[in-house]
C-alpha cells in the first residue's frame, strides 16, 4: 500500500515497507526554468536547439501531511502529493507559471532496467540512454539518407546501429516503466528529455510545468492494468481480421482480382486485400505513391463498388488508406482551401510541407468545421463505400511555426496531433455505428493514442534485417509500445522503404512473414517501390511459406482473440516482453524475442542466410514447436531454416496440443 509516513524532520513515502522517497525542509525535489527551442523540420525530422535564459533553484519551504495528501510549499509555488487508491500517486503543480521547464530526479539503482518512453526500434531496455520525447519521423532523416547511400553503393554494416543521439520515432509517448516495477507518467504534450544515464538518479525534462504520475505494482501485469485505467485501452479487434493475412495491392483492379485470385488458389487464406492506392497515385523520384485526395479513384479502379460487395460476400475485405494531407492538385484541396480548412503559415497562406519529393497542406484538426469535414469524407467516402479498414497514416508533421484556427501553440500542439487524427478516425467509425466491424491502424501516437486508435503499425522499415531499420527494429518497437501501454501492434509483411539497391529479397520476405504469423494481424505491403520487392507472389516457394503461415495465424484465431481481449479489459498488450513474468537478468535484457500472450515464445530469424537461432529461454518447461523436443531455463541454439521460426511452447499452457498441431499445417 503507498501512504506516506511521518518521521521525526522528514515524511517518508512508503510502498508497504519500501522507503521510495524522504521529503525534508530545504530539499529540492524538483526544479523549474525558462528556455526557448528552436525547431528546424525537413520531410517530418526536427532539429532542435534550445536557448536557456533562467534556472530558479527551489527548495522546500514548509510541508503539510494529511491522511493521503503531502503538500510542499517551494519558494515560488505548491506541489501537492495525492495517493490515489492503494498503488497511484498524482503530483499536482500550481503558482510555477513564470517558468516553462521542469527538472525531476527520481531515484534509480545501478542495476534498474528502463522501458518505453514511446516506440523505440533500436533499443529496448533503456538504461544508459537520453531520450528524447517528441513525435517525429521514424529516426533522423540525415542518418537515414547515410545509411541507403552506403547500401546504394554496397557498403553494408547491418548490425550497426545509428548514434542513439540523434533518435527520433513515430510515436512519443512521455511514459516509462521501470524494472523495480513502477511507472512514470507526465501529462506534458510539449517536448520531453528521459536521461536513463545517471547510475543513482533519472533525470526527467519537461518543457511545460505540467502533473505527472507514478503508479506502482507487484507485478508488470498490475501496472499496465493501472497505467492503462489512466491512459485508456483499445478495443477488441474485428472477428474477421484473424482468419488469414490481408494481402498488398495496386495498380488497379484487374491486378486486385489477379493477387487475391492467385492467393486463394495457393490457400494463403486472404482475408482481406490492402489498395492502398484506392484513390489514385502518382509516380515520384523515390517510387509509387499515391495521390492524397479521399475520392474513389473509379479510372484506376473501375468497378471497384461491385467488387467490394461480392468480395465481402467471400469474406474478403477491402481496406484503402488515408491521412490528413490533402494533395494541393485536387479536388478536395481546392474545396479546403477555399472554406479556410487547411493550417496556415505565418503569413496566412496554406502551410504546405514537402512529403518525399511532393508538396501537401494539412488539414487544421484544431478548426471544427475542418476536422467535422475531413470525418465526414472517411464517414460517406470510405465507409459508406464500403471498405473495412484503412492505413490512417501520418500525424508527425506539424510544425512549430505555424498558425492553427484554434490558437493554440503549435509547440504544445505537435505531439497531441497524431492522437487527434486518430479521435477523428475513431469518431467516424463510432458514428457510422462500425466499431467492432472495421480496422484502421495508425503509425503516429502520443499519449491520447492508447484510447483512440484501434491498432498500431510500425511504419515505414527497410525491406532488410538492419538492426535498427529492417526486421529486428519492429521487435523492440512492438515491446516497447506495449510498456507504454498500447497493447495491439504490427508491422508490413516485409518492410516498406526501397531505394536502388536496397530492395527486399525472397528470403526477407519469408523472414517476416513467418514472423508476423505470430503477431495479432498479418499484413503485407508491396513497398515503396513493388517492382523492386519481391511480392507475395514472387514464387512457388514463396507462395507455398504464405500459404502455410496464413494457415497458421488463422489456427492461432481463438489464442490470438483471449490475447486481444485481455488486452482491452486489462491492458496487458498481446506482445509482450520476457520479463514480465521472469525475474532473470536475461529476460530484462533481450530484444529480439517476444512472448505472444502468456504461452508462446518467438524468436525470429534476423539475419540474413542464417539456417539456425540461438535462443534464451527464461526458467519454464518448453517444448520446440517443429521437433517437439523439450528445453528448460538457458541458452539453446536451435535449427531455424526459412519455413521454421524458432517457437517455443509453454509446457504447461492449457493449449499445448492445439499448439502443437500447428506444426502440421
């Protein structure tokens, strides 16, 4: 139980018999400053600089201790400290309101491990790493640029990982959890600093003064219940998204029937098929892309209205894909424009941002009669024209100088953005009466995203097993998101991003096929560039491993269903790490293996041309999905050729013989 507990100059705060922090006249729990940022934003990177101008040491005055409540008065303000039920304590800040950044220590072990923060792709455990907290593109956009020219030119180092410095990623989220079974949570939406370097302290930034949370637990499952009775849960999941893989798309509806006629006739088992290009694209330096404008595309999908009824009579949906750009060549743009709809610069003209090699404006979530106009174009233009789902892309790109209808400062606005485009997407799902029956994913988030976004995707990665762009990056980016409470991830079937060179292979294909069969949905995505990509359909071979992994992730339906539906009563998310349920320095540690729900264990293959894994196994009984052959606690290197992903089974798990059938599909 958290109380707090007098002492003879101080007041302690106790969780049962731990001594968690001493409170004492003239201590300085917390400090507060003023500082300016400067932002530079080039295709959704920022560079950031910041100019301080004041630093206010404040100490503890006096302290106030009533039954569940400590109040401290400091030299310029209050700080209130609430326990709220038996494991929460909320701090409240008022009277700091001439100062705009916060510096927090909280006390840390040597020995701590450290989680979250967001979705982080390189890393999972933490310790020793500064992080910074604000919603950008998936890392910096220098490194990326580095990196594909070294590959472009055939210089490969794959297991080298970017300057952690420079870290960016899709999704920020001012949360972490902590190894000695606590989180911290900040309702800041403006930037955030995690420095996870000091080996007695955290040090913790905010550039607002706003409260935070900290909630403790026995175990990892009890805190991501309490984390997420705070933060929010997403729903269950539509029945039909676990009866096979949804399959990639484009370039028209003759190619639409063509892939979905060869994937039934292999037994992929499609459930549904992905045009992401439903409302038309374009053709760029970097690849295919698509025209961003929220019209049925009836030129390159003819038919397509037909098409969507029949395939749903078969059980295949239909899902396309959308953002809050608008493509300043068409229709729907000009209508923008003209009702004042779109953000503006500081001159009062459509702020348009450069996407890859294109422009684009943005529409103004922050203008009522905008955002009502965009959820009534996905209300009558995708729902009622029946798709079942969409990519809901984007939501990083908000700059800082511009001019928002509301009047809000955008510097406090900008990580809040994707969850807003997400409430919007929710909102016309909820009030086309659809929750429950349709899908969208989202690849942005910030802390309002756990409670409106359906499902998460892990972005744009490379079409290669580079440890911190390709393959293994989903591993720790999935982990990390369900530490910061959204429990429902994935990723594209065989990554996204293409250049020259770095094109995806057959083997990277079936890598992350067999990957994400052990995933709550299986999706694939032809790519920047499809004609580079080897596709689902690349070859016999191929299509024999989709077919049999399909099978499988549709076995997995009722596993995968109580997983998801945990995951919306308890908010313990289906991925989840090892160490959630053992106490071993290893499972604290490891990156690239996962447990799907309580009684699977998955180590993917990742690197190329390897024909075997070796795999840590936390202290239970397990027994190798392929051979059947039993392990216990240790290492183990285990055969892995393509078509065998190293799974391990809970010996003692209730489903162990459904399990174990799933070797003979």
């Amino acid at each position: 139980m958290l109380r707090f507990e007098q002492g003879q100059d101080s007041v302690n705060l106790m969780y049962f018999d731990r001594q968690l922090y001493t409170f004492k006249v003239g201590d300085n729990p917390v400090d507060f400053g003023k500082a300016a940022n400067s932002y530079k934003m080039s295709h959704g990177s920022f560079r950031i600089k910041e100019k301080p101008s004041e630093f206010a040491g404040q100490t503890i005055q006096d302290m106030k201790l009533e039954e569940k409540m400590l109040t401290l008065q400091m030299t310029n303000g209050v700080i209130e400290l609430r326990c709220i039920g038996r494991k929460r304590l909320s701090v409240h800040f008022t009277g700091f309101g001439a100062y705009n950044r916060m510096y927090l220590k909280l006390p840390a072990l040597k020995d701590e491990h450290v989680y979250g923060t967001g979705e982080i792709f390189s890393e999972f455990d933490l310790r020793g790493k500064k992080v910074n907290c604000w919603v950008a593109e998936h890392i910096n956009a220098l490194q990326v640029s580095k990196k594909l020219v070294r590959q472009t030119f055939g210089i490969k180092n794959t297991e080298k990982k970017q300057k952690f410095s420079n870290y960016e990623t899709y999704y920020a989220q001012p949360t972490f959890l902590s190894s000695r079974k606590y989180y911290f949570h900040s309702l800041s939406t403006a930037r955030c600093e995690f420095d996870f370097s000091h080996s007695d302290y955290h040090l913790i930034k905010t550039d607002s003064i706003e409260d935070f949370t900290i909630g403790f637990g026995e175990s990892f499952e009890q805190l991501l219940t309490d984390l997420t009775d705070l933060l929010g849960r997403q729903p269950e999941l539509p029945d039909w998204v676990y009866d096979g893989q949804i399959i990639a798309s484009q370039g028209g509806t003759e190619e639409m029937l063509k892939h979905l006629k060869t994937a039934e006739e292999y037994g992929l088992c499609p459930n549904g098929v992905w045009i992401q290009d439903w409302e038309g694209r374009r053709v760029t330096a970097v690849g295919k892309q698509l025209f961003w404008n929220w019209e049925w595309d009836k030129e390159l999908y003819p038919d397509l209205d037909r098409h969507i009824k029949e395939l749903n009579e078969k059980g295949i949906k239909v899902l396309g894909y959308c953002n809050p750009f608008l493509a300043v060549e068409k229709p729907l743009y000009q209508y923008a424009a003209e009702h004042g709809y779109c953000v503006k610069d500081k001159e009062g003209k459509d702020y348009l941002v450069t996407i890859t090699t294109f422009p684009a404006a943005m529409i103004d979530l922050s203008n009522k009669e905008a955002y009502d106009w965009m959820k009534g174009i996905i209300k009558k233009n995708m729902i009622d024209f029946g798709l079942s789902g969409w990519m809901a892309d984007f939501g990083e790109y908000l700059p800082t100088d511009c001019v928002l209808a509301s009047g809000e400062d955008p510097e406090l606005v900008h990580n809040t953005w994707p969850a807003r485009w997400a409430r919007l997407n929710r909102e016309a799902v909820e009030e086309a009466g659809k929750l429950g029956e349709i899908l969208f994913y989202t690849r942005a988030g910030h802390t309002g995203t756990l409670k409106q976004s359906v499902m998460m995707w892990n972005g744009d990665n490379h079409v290669d097993f580079s440890i911190d762009f390709g393959l293994p990056s989903v591993i720790p980016a999935m982990l990390s998101l369900t530490c910061c409470g959204f429990g429902l991830s994935h990723s594209d079937i065989g990554g996204y991003t293409t250049f020259f060179s770095l094109k995806r292979s057959e083997e990277l294909y079936m890598r992350w096929c067999e990957m994400n069969a052990f995933t709550p949905l299986m999706r694939g995505h032809e790519g920047l560039n499809p004609d580079l990509n080897a596709q689902f359909d690349a070859s016999e071979e191929v299509l024999r491993h989709g077919a049999k992994f399909g099978k499988i992730h549709k076995a997995l339906k009722p596993y995968l269903k109580d997983a998801v539906k945990y995951n919306a009563e308890k908010g313990v998310g289906v991925v989840r790490p090892l160490f959630f349920y053992y106490d071993e320095q290893p499972a604290y540690t490891e990156a690239y293996e996962f447990l799907l729900g309580r009684d699977i264990l998955v180590a993917p293959v990742i690197k190329s041309g390897a024909e075997k894994r070796e795999v840590y196994l936390p202290n239970d009984e397990w027994v190798h999905l392929w051979s059947g052959k039993e392990y216990s606690r240790g290492k183990a290197i285990v055969p892995a050729p393509v078509g065998e992903i190293p799974v391990f089974i809970r010996k003692s798990s209730p489903f162990k013989d459904e399990f174990i059938n799933l070797k003979n599909i």
